[in-house]
C-alpha cells in the first residue's frame, strides 16, 4: 500500500497494466506501480506466484514488457510515465 499520511505528491497519472488502468504519480517504478496493485506479478514455470525480490535490478524477476514495441525492461528501474502500456508476460 502506498502511503498516504503525511506524503505530498504531484497529480496522479495514468498507466495500463494487462489492459487494467492503474494510478501512479510522478518519481514512481513501474514495480511501485505493480505492488500496490498486487505483489503477484506472474507465474513461474511450474505456475507458482512469483513477486519482485530485490527490487535494484539484479535478479530479473520483475521483468514486463513496454507495449506496443515488445521491449523487456526491469520494473524496479523503469520510472511510471503518463500513458505507459504494460504486459506482464
Ligand atoms: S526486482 Fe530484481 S531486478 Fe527488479
């Protein structure tokens, strides 16, 4: 959950995740993004839930795809952006 006591931000925008608009705010992740909607963000290959882990760019696991152009980017370093279209898989 984000939060909210105490916090100032700018006006939120939004982005689509999975054709889902989601409200995120300027200086956010795509990962910040992701977990205040859910802390699943895909499947395994044996189908178990799978989250974020180090949420700095090491591992890998937060990988996503900018939309339409099929690029795989790391949610943990890639800043929210007005419009911005995401597809987990
Ligand atoms: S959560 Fe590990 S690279 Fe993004």
């Amino acid at each position: 959950m984000r939060i909210e006591r105490r916090v100032e931000r700018q006006a939120p925008f939004s982005i689509i995740v999975e054709g889902e608009t989601l409200p995120a705010y300027p200086g956010e992740t795509i990962a910040a993004v992701l977990i205040e909607r859910s802390p699943t963000i895909g499947r395994t290959a044996s189908g178990a839930a799978r989250g974020m882990f180090c949420n700095m760019g090491t591992c890998s696991l937060c990988m996503v795809t900018l939309l339409p152009e099929g690029r795989r980017v790391r949610a943990c370093l890639t800043p929210a952006e007005p419009g911005l279209e995401i597809g987990l898989g």
